[in-house]
C-alpha cells in the first residue's frame, strides 16, 4: 500500500449541463447564378452517363454509388435521401477538407469595422457523401430538381426533399464512385505487383469490402452476384463476414493470377473492378518480421512466478508465445481454439512470446514489478516461410482480421461463445495494418474496437504503428555522425515534419475509444554510442519511425508515448557517406532496445511502437492493483463497468509535453517576434507528434506531500452533468505559490457509422469557481483538441497571487451530451481523475490537508456496482 494513496471524490452533486463550445466556420460560397454555371457541366456529364446505363441480362436495373462533395454541414442532405424511399440509400459521409477558391473560402473579419476578408490560412470544412441510387429512376429524379433549381433558386422542391436545396448550394461536385477509388487508391496494385513477382504464386487473396446495406435481402443480393462474378473468373470465395453494427460487409477471395495481372497491366473493364457492390479493394495477411538473428542467451534474474492470480486482466491478441519459456512459466493462459498451435514451430513464436514477455515483466533490463495477474493469449496470427530458413508472423489470408478480433472478443464475454475469461478489462493489439494508413475515413477494424469497447466496457491499447522507412537528415552521413545530439534532433524533427503526410496512424490506431501509444526512443539497456553503432536522437526523444496523428476529425492521437526502445542507423549504401538518407539497423544482435523473452528459451532486443503498447499494457496492471486497494480501503464495491476507463484515465493522467515543446519548438519555428514560445501555435499543432506527452505513472498510483489525486466515476444520460467538489484549504494572497490542476476524464462513446461526426456522445468537464483568478494558463494540448476524441486531459498552471479564502473549492463539472444529432437515451460510463499539486519549494503538506477535508464528508457511491 502506498504511503499517500489516491482517495475517491466524495458523492458529486447534480448540475445544469453547461453550453457546448464553439460553433460553425463562417465561409463564403458562391451565387446562385455562379454555382448554376460552375455545375452546369458537371451535371451534364453525369446525364450522359446515366442515359448510357444498361439493365443487365437478368433485368435488374443498375444500382450506382454517387459521391457528392459537399462544404459545410451535410446534416441536409442526410434527411433530403432519407425521403428518397428504397430508390436511394445513404451509405456513409466522411469529413473532408476543400481547397480553398474564388468560389469556397473561410472568412474572418477585416480589419475595417463591420467587414469579413478571405481567411487564406483556413480550408474549408465539409463532407463528401457516399449515396446508392437502386435505379436510374432516382437519378433522374435528383438531375430534374437540379435542373429546375439551376434555372430558379425559388423553385419548389417537394417537402420530402427540401433539404436538396442547401445541397445544390454548398455542392462542390458530384462524381459516380468507380475504378479509382475501388482499385487505384487502396494501393492493391502495388501489393500484388510485390506479391506476383513469386512466380510460383498461382493466385492472390483479396479482400472486397463492399457497401454496406441496410436490408438483408439486398446485402444477401450484392454478395451472391460478387460470388457470380468472382467464380466466373475462376476465382474461388474463402468467406465472408457481416457484422451490422459496424456496417461492415466483406468477401474474402482467391483470384487467378493471370485476372490480378489483366488488372495490373491497365484492363480497367475487368468484371470484378467494375463490379458496383465492391466499396475497396483491400490487401490480407499483415505481416510482422523480426529476424531470428537477434536472439541470444539471457542470464536476466527473473521474480518468481508463485502468487499469481489465475484470473486474467490483460488480454494479448497477438502471435503464439513460447509458453513454457522459462520467463514466462505461471505467466499466460494460451487460448487456441483455431488450433494455429499445430503449425507454429518453435523459432516463430517471436511477436507474441516479446509482447507476452514485456506486459508480464515490462523491460527485462529494468524490471519494476510483475504482473500479478497470469495474462490471457489469443493467437491471431501464423507463421509464414521467409528467407534464409526463417519465418514472419502474419495474420492468416484464409480468414479476415475485422472477424476474427470479433470472434475472439465475444469468446471473452459472451456465454454462448465460451465466456473464458470475462472479467478482462484491458485487450492489447500491438499490430497496425500496414497498407491501411488513417486518412480522414475510420478503418472498419478501428469501427470495431470503438464498439466493442463500448459494448463490453473494455480498454484496447493499440500501437500507433511503424513506419520503418529510411530517414532523410539534410546532412551527410559524416556530418551526421559528426553533429552532437542536438543537430540530430533537430534533424530528425524536420524529417518528420517533412513527411508528416506519409507517416500517418496505421489502423486501428485512429479508434477513438482505444487508447493510441506511440514510442519514446529509451529503454533499461546500459548500451553506449560508439564508432560503429550510431543513435539518430537523443533518449527520450519521439522515435523517428512512429506512425503520427490526428485522428478523427483531428482529435488527440497517438493518445501517448512511451518507451519503446533504441536502434542504431547506417549508412544507406546505394547512396554512400555523401548521402543525406540514413537506415535503420536490421538485426541488432545485442544493445540497445528493449529487452524481452524470445523463442527457444532465448532472449532479445527490439524497438518500435509494438513494444510501448506491451510496456502501457503492463503498467495497466499495476493500475488495476491500484484501484482494488483504493475501494478496499474506501469500503466500496469496485465498480466493474467503470474498470477499465479508470485503468485508462491512470494511464494518462500523469502525461505531458515537458522539454519536447521547447524542443520541437525551435525546429518548427514556432515562436513570437519578441523571441518567446508562441504557447498557442504549440497547442494547435505538436500533439500531432506526441499526443498528451509521456506519463508518469507514479503520478496516478500514489500521491506525495505537495500533490493529491482523487478518483470520481458514474454514469450520465444525454443532458445530465454532476459536479465534484475539490476543497483547498490553503491561502494564496501573500505570496507567489506555483500551483497546478491536472484532469482527466475518459469514457467510452457509441458511435453513429454512416456520420462524419462519428462519436455519438460526448462527455466533458470544465473547472468552474476559481477558474479564472486561480487557474488561468493552459499547458500543452489546445482546448478544442481535448474535447475531440473520448479522452480529455489537461493542465492547468498559475503563480499568480489571488484572494482566496481557505474554505473555499473549486468544482469540477463533468457533463454529457448526444453528439452527431444522435439522440442517445442509454447511459454513458466514465472515469475522472485529479490531481491538484503546489510546486513551489514551501513545506505545505497538500495531501494531508485535502485528505481530511475529504474524509470529513462520508464517500457515498454516486452508483451501486
């Protein structure tokens, strides 16, 4: 038990919700004479294409995606096409940013009184519209309101599809969905041009994701003429999957070779690439790679493993482990039931037995503490042949991967499919899916974990993914190895700044429920720079190669960072020592990097975000451990529903920027011109690199004499809000006293599919009382970006000497709305957690003083478990 242990908030009290923030941009569209004319041709053409639509041979009408561009808000047309009847169906809408024109622009006010000027710095938000007409009927419909429109804005439109008429208004253009979108853009091409240049390899595996339609009989329709098709070809169909409350509807299938290579080589009038119920093309089998060559025998000194509970917390869905590894015996619970045992050889197991290793005993070169919980396995991944007799994990092509995290999550929880282990709160995934970078529309696996966590109330750590492409410093490799760590860093800051654009989030890293961890680049080895082996950074610095946000409609991702590990670079030989492009080490032998369990009773070092993720995981534990010890000695019922957004609240609470913002600061020019850090540029744009810092953990186990925390949780329907009291008997009017707020809430949002809004609910708190004249200036992360995702942390920091009288407090108000016009009637679980400390060097015993003022109320649960 700690010295000082976090205390629970006593029993909140009802409030009156506050007023959201914010509100719509302001932009400039055009006439309504301008927009006729600058639509006239697009309409045109799109006339044309539907007067050459054909009925197949069967006599079905063709159905066809259309895709409207839309700037503002797309609420109208949402309800103008829910009018439309069977004849056409909303599938879903993304949010977009437009390029700013003479004819779509944001506006700001000018300097004269009473006059807006174009805002060149801003592009203009909206939407783009993915709508399926099920006949030319309906198409011809909407071109006939677009024509009488185009002629006269006062035209009447029938009261069913009135909402049309803000459409034509804000319409950017409009473009039936087809080959580019289906085929180019999904990087397919590339993939199987990698994949076919085996010769051996006599077809490929795909994944069609497909639209997704409301009724079953024509989901049932799309697939069977698909499966026509594809066995026309000569392909073959492994499977499918459908899971509506994702809206998710995939085939996996076997295509020849010679039809990938027609596709390839240009033949755009392929069946299959012209087929209309295909959404995407999508790449299967991700792969993991870590060379057998970097195992070695270990002589770490491993804690017993005698006293562990046999009932697991942490989930790990992952490769198979070594289980009788002599590090990890009496550690895990292996779940097999796809039988992948069979077939994973021993010197395979690597991915999964390294993530085992470090959630059950962190880095093994500096172990803290061990899990005390055995850890519950599920293996989702193969092995596959690879060069030089070795192996690489990957996810199985005979099965897709949005299913098979599916199957295995309700095998957790339900009873009908096992229930085997239900009280997990917390499921790592240490695998992004390379080929599916985040850009603006959620990944269906990143749709699943938003609602899985929701349903279940169970906490994903995902890693933000890895991008392990070579790193161009703007110096000579000499130079570079030359430069001492500060023009290192700045040169590995401006290369990602650089290549922000091509080093976004892997899925499912961009769930907004999941917690998101990117790498810190340190670890517990003793390793030294020397001649030979060159660090690209300072310890403690981003890694170079970590997959980078925003996420959903720009909210906090990565959520953290967290140690992951160190490598070294080379030289890139193509280009030589005067090259400016530098690589990472293959197959680091020894140090540096984290240390963790390998195959064969081996042990090794790797980095990346795989590792940070495992390490977040094992610190969830500890979390856990915390938390009984709290409501055990606070003679409360632990509240199973809101575990596991305590768990992440804890594991976020203790994060900040630190010397990253000065750090990144400098290299990205964002100062003022009297010299200073320009705060608020910073706040806008570096949680993009790093989300809300690096956490202390300690921070949110155990108090200290000059700081508290204190732990609230409920639940709240839409338009509720409960207020928490923080008293803080301490006076402020004498002296400058540096004084620091630190709040946390997390909750689980459901989530609206079709929506560019997306997050359904919204929960959030203010600080109210005091917060003007005793908690001013912001650190680190922007207001509106907290607000964003289902995490809201921040810090509140003032010296200022203000009156304050000891009796008083200060409250903390956490309130709930619907979202995304959504109007949720159940009730929202969530975990608030908050920290107040006084850092000045004065001996105030802060905790003490809190303490006592808190246990003078009698702790009432707000909710029974």
């Amino acid at each position: 038990m700690a010295k000082r242990p976090i205390i629970l908030f006593g029993q909140p009290q009802k409030a009156e919700k506050s007023k959201e923030h914010g509100g719509a941009t302001e932009f400039q569209r055009p006439s309504h004479s301008r927009q006729a004319e600058r639509l006239a041709p697009i309409f045109a053409a799109l006339q044309n294409a539907i007067a050459t639509l054909q009925q197949s041979p069967m006599g079905i009408e063709p159905e066809k995606t259309l895709v409207f561009e839309v700037a503002g808000d797309t609420k109208s047309f949402y309800k103008a096409v829910k009018k439309f009847g069977i004849d056409a169906e909303w599938i879903f809408d993304i949010p977009q940013e437009f390029d700013t024109s003479d004819d779509f622009y944001i506006t700001k006010k000018g300097e004269e009184p009473d006059t807006v000027v174009r805002d060149e710095d801003k592009s203009v938000m909206g939407g783009r519209v993915y709508c399926v007409m099920s006949n030319t009927l309906a198409m011809k419909e909407m071109l006939s309101l677009w024509e009488r429109y185009s002629k006269d804005k006062s035209t009447h439109f029938p009261n069913r599809l009135t909402g049309l008429r803000d459409v034509f208004d804000n319409l950017l253009d409009i473009s039936f969905w087809g080959y580019k979108q289906r085929v180019e853009e999904t990087g397919i091409l590339e993939i199987w041009r990698e994949e076919l240049s085996d010769s051996s390899l006599g077809d490929v595996k795909c994944e069609f994701e497909l639209f997704f339609r409301k009724a079953l009989h024509k989901r049932l329709n799309c697939e069977q003429e698909l499966t026509s098709v594809i066995e026309a070809l000569g392909g073959t169909v492994l499977g499918s999957s459908v899971i509506p409350e994702i809206n998710y509807h995939a085939v996996l299938a076997s295509i020849p070779r010679n039809v990938a290579e027609s596709i390839i080589n240009g033949n755009r009038d392929v069946s299959i690439a012209t087929a209309e119920q295909i959404m995407f093309f999508r790449p299967v089998g991700q792969s993991v790679i870590i060379p057998k060559e970097n195992s070695f025998d270990g002589n770490f000194q491993i804690p017993s493993s005698d006293g562990i509970a046999d009932d697991p917390i942490i989930a790990l869905f992952d490769g198979l482990p070594q289980e009788n590894h002599p590090y990890l015996q009496g550690r895990l619970i292996v779940d097999d039931p796809d039988s992948y045992s069979t077939s994973y050889v021993a010197e395979a197991r690597k991915h999964g037995t390294a993530m085992a290793s470090f959630i059950a005993l962190g880095d093994l070169s500096k172990i803290e503490r061990i899990a005390t919980h055995k850890i519950y396995v599920r293996p989702i991944m193969k092995p596959t042949p690879w060069i030089n007799d070795d192996y690489k994990e990957q996810t199985p092509e005979d099965s897709l991967l949005v299913d098979k995290i599916h199957v295995a999550v309700k095998r957790l929880f339900e009873k009908e499919a096992g229930r085997v282990a239900p009280n997990v709160k917390v499921i790592n995934l240490s695998i992004g899916l390379k080929h599916r970078q985040f850009d603006r529309s959620m990944s269906p696996l990143a749709r699943l974990l938003d609602w899985l966590s929701f349903k279940y109330k169970v906490l994903f750590v995902v890693s933000a993914g890895n991008h392990d492409d070579s790193i161009n410093t703007g110096m000579t490799f000499r130079d570079f190895i030359s430069a001492d760590k500060a023009e290192r860093d700045k040169a590995i800051i401006t290369h990602v700044e650089n290549q922000k654009r091509n080093l976004r989030l892997l899925s499912p890293a961009e769930s907004i429920n999941a917690l998101t961890i990117g790498s810190t680049f340190e670890d517990g080895s003793e390793f030294v720079e020397n001649a030979r082996q060159i660090l690209p950074c300072s310890d403690g610095m981003p890694t170079a190669s970590n997959a980078i946000g925003m996420g959903m409609n720009n909210a906090v991702k990565p959520d953290i960072i967290f140690p992951g590990g160190r490598n070294c670079v080379k030289e890139n030989i193509r280009l030589g020592a005067g090259g400016t492009v530098i690589d990472w080490q293959e197959t680091p032998l020894r140090e540096p990097g984290m240390a963790s369990a390998a195959p064969n009773d081996k042990v090794m070092y790797t980095f990346g975000t795989s590792n940070s993720a495992a390490l977040v995981s094992h610190e969830a534990s500890r979390c856990y451990d915390t938390l009984l010890e709290v409501f055990a000695t606070a003679e409360e019922n632990v509240p199973s529903e809101n575990l596991a957004l305590l768990i992440k609240a804890m594991l976020v609470h203790g994060a900040e920027w630190g010397s990253l913002t000065e750090k990144y600061a400098e290299v990205l020019g964002l100062y003022k011109k009297d010299g200073n850090i320009n705060h608020q540029d910073c706040s806008r744009q570096l949680h993009r690199y790093f989300g809300y810092g690096k956490p202390d953990i300690n921070r949110a186990n155990e108090c200290a004499k000059n700081r508290i925390t204190l732990i609230g949780y409920g639940e709240l329907k839409n338009g509720e809000a409960l207020t928490y009291d923080l008293p803080l008997p301490f006076s402020f009017s004498s002296s400058k006293i540096c004084r620091r707020l630190t709040a946390t809430l997390a909750f689980f949002s459901p989530t609206i599919q079709t929506r560019q809004q997306y997050r359904a609910v919204q929960c959030w708190y203010e600080i109210m009382k005091g917060k003007e004249n005793f908690l001013v200036s912001r650190v680190d992360v922007d207001w509106q970006a907290v607000l964003r995702g289902s995490l809201q942390h921040e810090i509140f920091e003032n010296d200022e000497i203000v009156v304050w009288d000891e009796k008083e407090s200060i409250q903390i108000k956490v309130n709930c709305r619907s979202d995304a016009d959504y109007k949720f009637r159940d009730t929202i679980h969530y975990a608030l957690i908050v920290s107040f400390e006084i850092k000045s060097a004065i001996d105030i015993d802060v905790y003490e003083k809190v303490a006592a003022m808190i246990y003078a109320k009698t702790p009432v649960s707000l909710i029974e478990s």
